[in-house]
C-alpha cells in the first residue's frame, strides 16, 4: 500500500522533464520570431560612411538620421523651402524598406507652398539614431531652423 502513490509521481515526474526540455518546434518559433524582428527593425549596423555621404542626404541611401517619431517631426517642420519659407505640410508615406544603417527608414512626402503652386518633396529619415543630430537640411531645402525652446 505504500507505494499506491507511485505511478502517479512517476507520471508528475515525467511530464515536469518533459516541460523543461525545449521542442523543436519552439526553437524553430523562437528563431522565426527573431528573424521577423531583424527584418523589421534590423540589426544596427556602421555603414562605409562615405558611400553613404555619396547620396544626397534625405535619399533611401542616405536617410536623414533622427531620434524616433518625434525627431521626425521635429526634423521635417524645422525644414526651410527654396523659396525661404517653412514647409507648409509633410505626412508619413510608409516604410521604405531597410536603409544603410539596417534599420527601417520611412518615407515622408513634404510640401512647399510657392508661388507657382505646391511642391511635393520625399524626404527618407531613420528614427533609430537617438545618438545623433542631423543639423543639414535635406536634399531640395535650402536651410534647417534651430530647435524652439
């Protein structure tokens, strides 16, 4: 009788094993995730800065280099047209695939207002770069505002 128990802490036994131990299917999951991950936000990469310096700055590659959502706005509004005024709008067109750093760039569509009509600009930046300030302006801009305070 007193071993009544044993089949029973056997069975606990072997599936406790059972759940410790990793399955295939798991790693393989793991692995797909980590993958998905890269592909979205890349691995951060330091590129041939002069091949990069190569392209104009705002071009797919060589994307302006900002702090998260809020540096590309912050970025874009201080962006000063060829005609010496601000930009009147700008909007997120989409993700443009991976820039030269290996992280997603977007694009945005800029706009100036002149006297021969509005003029659309696409300006690519990289959010990932809160370890650097872009102070040029972008390709087809004719200055950047400093920072409001």
């Amino acid at each position: 009788m007193k071993y009544s128990h044993l089949p029973l802490f056997v069975v606990a036994l072997s599936l406790i094993a059972c759940s410790s131990q990793p399955k295939p299917s798991e790693n393989s999951a793991d692995a797909e995730l980590a993958d998905a991950l890269k592909s979205v936000f890349g691995e951060r990469k330091q590129p041939n800065m002069a091949m990069v310096e190569k392209h104009p700055l705002g071009t797919p590659e060589n994307p302006v280099r900002v702090a998260m959502p809020i540096g590309q706005r912050d970025y874009l509004a201080r962006l000063v047209c060829d005609n010496g005024e601000q930009v009147s709008a700008f909007a997120r067109s989409g993700s443009a695939g991976i820039g030269p750093y290996g992280s997603m760039i977007d694009a945005y569509t800029v706009i100036c207002d002149t006297y021969q009509g509005a003029v659309e600009h696409t300006v690519f930046l990289d959010m990932y770069h809160a370890d650097y300030e872009e102070t040029r302006p972008a390709q087809g801009f004719k200055a950047l505002l400093p920072h409001k305070k």
